[in-house]
C-alpha cells in the first residue's frame, strides 16, 4: 500500500470524525438553547403579563404577547406606594454597602483558616462554623440587636445580621487553600508583607470565588424583607421587597372587601411587583454570570 494512499485514508478518517463532532457540537448547542428559551419563558410570561388588563388576564389568561397592553399595575403600585423610589434607594444602599463590607469581613476571616501555619486555625474554625448548626434563636437575636446593640430603624440592622455568612466563608476558605503555598513564601522572602501578600497576590487570584460569594451576598440582601419586618417601623427606611410585600398584603385585603368598591390590580399587580423586584439583580448577574460557575466549581474541587 503507498505512502499517498495511506495519507488519504488518515484525511479521510479525519474528516469523518471532524463532522461527527460538528454534529456533536451542533446537537449540545441546540439542546442548551432549548433549555434557554424555556428558562427564559416564564420570565418573558412575567413581564407580558405585568404590562396586561387585569380584564384581560381574566378573560383570556396569561399570554407571551399582551391582549390589552395596560400601566395599571404599575400605576397601582406606584401610587399606593409613593415611596417605591425611596426603598429602592435603601435597598441599593444596603445590597451593594453591606456585599461589599461582607465580601471584605468574610475574606478577612477566610484566609487566615486557609494558612496551615495558622496557629488559631481550629479554635476559630469552631467558632465560625458553630453557627451553621446552632443558634441562639429568634428572642435573643432580637433582644441583642435592638437593646444591647440599639441597631433598631437603622440600616445597620439590615446589614449586620448577613456580614459573616458561615458557609460563604467555607467556600472562600477552600478556594484560597488551593492558592499554592510557596508563592506566599516567596513574597515574604522579598520582604512582603500578610497585608501586601493578601492584597496582592490572593486577591486577584480569587477572582472568580470572590465574584461568586459576591453575587451570593446581592441576592440575600436584595431579596431580604424579614429583617426589616423585625426591626423598622420607619417607612422611610423600608427595603423594596418589604415594602412589596407590604403592597401584597394590602391588596389581598382590598380584594377580599368587596364593600370597598375598589377592584386593584390583583394578578398584574403581582407580575408588575415580581419585574420590579428582579431588574436590578438580573443587571447584576450578567455581568457576574461568566465567574459564576467557575468560581463554585475551582473552589469545591479545591
């Protein structure tokens, strides 16, 4: 057999197994998308039905494409609650305040039990991950933080309460572990110090963990409302879900007494509170979205 026949049979082999794994690509591609696209749906369904006639939605039902494009729901929900501007304005303050002191705190504590040449790493381990079994409960909490700590109608208690979450420092922990050793060796050899090393090298080295826990620590401060139901009263301090919820509740009320004459937006009104709530947090994830899985898969294989 010739050397140029052998040659063809290798490129043709080549080229078998090139469109085979096209056909590959192309079969996993389109399932993704299709996974998207349904993923994707109930939101487009949201946000079609929050800009609906509450008449139409009883007539017809939820639709992708609105029957009776209508404000209602969010004339409703701005003028029942005139102060939406306001929480909106307490929630970000809180959400990218307190993720960002958490992600700080949390990193702080993190990379001291990640060091085996730290001395105090078992005791403070203890002492961090305790809490993920126990706690003290509701009575106590709420005793320390409104007469020991004084934290009541202030921002600071819906902070404090989300600065040190136990299992984000764990995740924090077990990725900077995976950092090697000797490039914090070799630092200090050059006369670095913990701060300039902890700055410098394992910072930006933690990039995606750092994005991930970040992203984790928006998400519950963004969607907390039960903190500001235990400890403000002071309407110009409520968060946006809890004063959300507080329009939820009065319009449940207003629908089940018929007496009042008044008929609110019940359906549209949810779907326009839901579109409200997630804006801001959906900017957030697509620009975090492409740390997301990297950071959670480096630091649990780590």
């Amino acid at each position: 057999m010739s050397i140029g026949h052998l040659k063809l049979q290798g490129q043709r082999r080549r080229s078998r197994h090139g469109t085979a794994d096209r056909r590959t690509r192309l079969a996993i591609h389109l399932v993704l998308l299709l996974i998207s696209v349904l993923i994707l749906l109930p939101v487009l369904l949201v946000v079609s039905s929050s800009f609906t006639s509450e008449s139409a939605i009883g007539h017809y039902g939820y639709a992708l494409i609105p029957h009776d494009l209508s404000l209602n729901a969010y004339r409703f929900l701005f003028e029942s609650g005139a102060q939406i501007p306001q929480a909106y304005k307490i929630s970000l303050i809180v959400t990218f305040g307190g993720s960002a002191l958490s992600l700080l705190v949390m990193s702080l504590i993190a990379y001291p039990l990640s060091r085996p040449d730290f001395k105090l790493r078992g005791p403070l381990s203890f002492y961090v991950f305790f809490t993920m079994l126990f706690n003290g409960g509701l009575v106590p909490f709420y005793i320390m933080m409104t007469r020991y700590l004084h934290l009541g109608n202030t921002l600071w208690a819906l902070i404090l309460p989300y600065l040190v979450v136990p299992f984000y420092v764990l995740l924090l922990r077990t990725f900077f572990a995976g950092i090697p050793f000797e490039l914090i060796e070799a630092a200090k050899l050059d006369g670095a110090g913990e701060w300039l090393v902890f700055l410098r090298i394992v910072i930006p080295l933690s990039t995606a963990a750092l994005a991930t826990v970040g992203l984790f620590s928006i998400l519950t401060y963004w969607n907390d409302w039960y903190l500001a139901l235990l400890f403000i009263s002071d309407q110009d301090k409520y968060p946006l879900q809890y004063l959300l919820y507080n329009i939820n509740a009065n319009i449940g009320a207003i629908s089940n007494n018929l007496t009042m004459g008044i008929t609110p937006p019940t359906n549209t009104g949810r779907m326009a509170m839901a579109v409200l709530a997630i804006g801001p947090v959906a900017f957030v994830f697509v620009f975090v979205q492409r740390f997301f899985v990297r950071g959670l898969t480096l630091g649990s294989l780590k």
